[in-house]
C-alpha cells in the first residue's frame, strides 16, 4: 500500500495549462499530499489545485526572463533537474515531453515516469528543426553540436527510471526505439463531461493550436484560403503573426480564450482542423466531446483517437492539397455522422479512467520494486 508514503512529481515547468499539467492536476487529486518539482513556476498561469501544492523550482527560476524565455535556457536544465534533492521519498513520478526523468533517485526510491513523448526535436523531428529556414547557420551549428550532448544524457537519463508509461501507443514505439524501454500505455486524461455536447452546428471550420511549426497550421491556412470557407483559429504561439499575414479574409485569429469561450466555439463548429502529426493529440478528443467530427492528418496519436468514416477523416498527405480533399470529403456526408458516436468514442479517454488506470499502474509497480529489492 502506498497511502503513507511520501511522493514527489517531477514536471519539466509549471507556465501554463495544457495537456502536461492536465496530467499534473489529476495525479493531484490521486496523492492529495504530494510535493511538486520543477524547473520554472508561473502562479498566474497555474490552476488552483496544483498552487495549492508545495512547490520547489530550480535555480532557472530567478534568471532574467525565465517564464517567458524558458527555452534559452535549455542548456543548463539537465543541471537543474539533477540538483533536487529527492533522496527523502518514497515514489518519484516524472511527467515526461522533455528532460523530467533526468532526476536523481535513491536506491529506495521507485520513479516512474509518465512519458509524453521523448524530446522531440532531439530524435523524431530533429531534422524537421533543423532545417527550419527561420534558423540562422551560427543557430544550426550550436544546435548540431549541443544536441548531440543532449542525446546522451537523455539516453543515459532513460536508465534512471524504473517504470515507463507512454501516453499512446505511438508513443510507446519512440519510448522502445530511442530509449530501448517498453512501457505501459495510459491514454491522457480529457474531462469529455465538461465539455457541451451539441448536434446543432454553425457554418465555421475551427483549429485550436499553439501557433508553432510543427502543429502545422499553415496547410490549413493555405487549405482554407483557397477554399474561402469560414476557419476560426484559436491559440498563439512564434508563427501568429506570419499566419495572420499568410491568411485570408475568410480566416479569424482569436489568440487563447477562456474554457468556457472555448468550449462554445468546440460545440458550434462545423468540424475540427487538425492539420499536425500529435504523440497523442487532447484537442481532437475534445472536439469529439463536443459532438464535432475531426479533419485530420492520419498520422501519430490521431490515429488512436479517431475512428476514420465515423468519428472524422483522415487525410494521407500532409500538404494543403489533400486537406482540401478531405474538407470537401467531409461536405458531401457531413450529415451521415452520428454526433453519439462521437462522444462515446471520446468517453474512452476520460479523467477518470486515467485516474483509476494510473494509481492502479502506480501501486502495482511500487509494490513490485518492493518486493525486488526487499525494500
């Protein structure tokens, strides 16, 4: 049993609210006394449940800058991570899309680590970073040189976990091809009864995104623009402003919203924009939980959340040109979906499936290093 055990959890920064700190908040109800560790806090960006925790940050949080220009300092993380000191717990759980698994842990200590996706731009999609054309050559060549290190001590850090969890199946292929480690999936948490179910649709195609390159929506902005259908954007990010120039009339930027801003425009929208390849992709489960098929690319975690005919459609290239197909695809039998199946397919990824899944997964494992090392 582990009701009396001290526990901490490991999430690479605190600066906002997304899928990560989705995962954050529920293991917070699971262990109500858990302590939190972390790179860089923002108080302002965070929800009520996780700032009610003790929370611990490094030394990259009094550097200048450091919630708005947390990237620069990538460099000194792996540093940063290895000083918490976590030699007084029990369990350790790591929330894994960057370096939170490269923390130190006792021999007593079983650390699991909840992986979201290992690094992006260091293994998958390093030569799609690497040939952004934004980049200059002195960029490029510290990156080549610095990203090797940085593979290493990733590679290395993979050793210190005990217990993998991949947030899909897709993710569980990177965890086994890059880190050599098989894992437990555990599909992310989405608070599908929090969202408005509707049947009654409004004329606009929606797209919720951090506006960065690899979310890819400039295929739909470049779909749409010859298409001159009604798409609303929501979401901000590096690449807005050269959206926002690259787009049509017929295309709105409404940067971030409220949930509950959000939520009305999930419910009223024709269909759901999902242009880039995702680990695992919460928005798509959210439109679904809203009664709004999904337009997406067939690729990565979609394929895991979406039925192709019945809950959206798949596109098979990731150009403007078969989106375009696809949106006209969905035209000709957008009235034969069943919204119902959409929202009972969505159900399959609710909180508190992932809740009961993962303490599940969390006790099995702890009692299991236990009995492995006589603990």
């Amino acid at each position: 049993m582990i009701e009396n055990k001290k526990i901490a959890l490991v999430h690479h920064w605190l600066i906002g609210m997304r899928g990560g700190e989705k995962v954050v908040e529920s293991l917070c109800r699971i262990f109500p006394d858990l302590d939190i560790y972390t790179l860089i806090y923002n108080k302002e960006k965070i929800s009520d449940l996780i700032n009610s925790k003790r929370i611990y940050t490094s030394f990259i949080q009094k550097m200048p800058f450091s919630k708005k220009k947390h990237q620069v300092y990538l460099p000194f993380m792996p540093v940063a991570l290895e000083q918490f000191d976590l030699s007084g717990y029990d369990i350790v759980i790591s929330i894994e899309s960057g370096i939170a698994k490269g923390v130190l842990t006792k021999p007593h200590t079983c650390h699991i680590c909840y992986c979201n996706t290992p690094m992006r731009y260091l293994w998958n999609m390093y030569f799609d970073y690497l040939n952004n054309e934004k980049m200059g050559s002195l960029k490029k060549n510290f990156i080549r040189w610095y990203f090797n290190y940085l593979r290493i001590w990733d590679l290395a850090s993979a050793s210190r976990v005990d217990y993998f969890i991949s947030n899909s199946n897709n993710v569980k292929k990177r965890v086994l091809k890059y880190y050599n480690r098989e894992s437990e999936v555990i599909y992310p948490p989405v608070n599908v009864e929090g969202f408005k179910f509707s049947g009654k649709k409004d004329g606009f195609y929606l797209a919720v995104s951090q506006l960065v390159s690899y979310k890819r929506i400039d295929l739909a902005v470049d779909a749409f623009n010859i298409l001159g259908k009604e798409l609303v954007i929501i979401g901000d990010g590096s690449e807005r402003k050269s959206l926002e120039k690259r787009a049509n009339k017929n295309i709105r930027f409404l940067g971030w919203q409220s949930d509950d801003v959000l939520k009305d425009y999930y419910s009223g929208a024709k269909a759901f924009i999902f242009p880039g390849e995702e680990d695992f992709g919460i928005t798509p489960v959210e439109a679904q939980a809203s009664g709004t098929p999904v337009i997406g690319y067939g690729r990565g975690g979609l394929l895991e959340t979406v039925i192709d005919g019945a809950t959206g459609i798949f596109f098979k290239e990731q150009n403007a040109g078969s989106l375009i197909e696809a949106v006209q695809e969905f035209e000709k039998m957008e009235n034969s979906f069943d919204r119902n199946k959409m929202l009972e397919n969505a159900r399959k990824f609710d909180t508190c499936i992932f809740e009961s899944n993962i303490k599940n997964f969390i006790m099995q494992k702890y009692n299991e290093y236990c009995l492995k090392y006589e603990l």
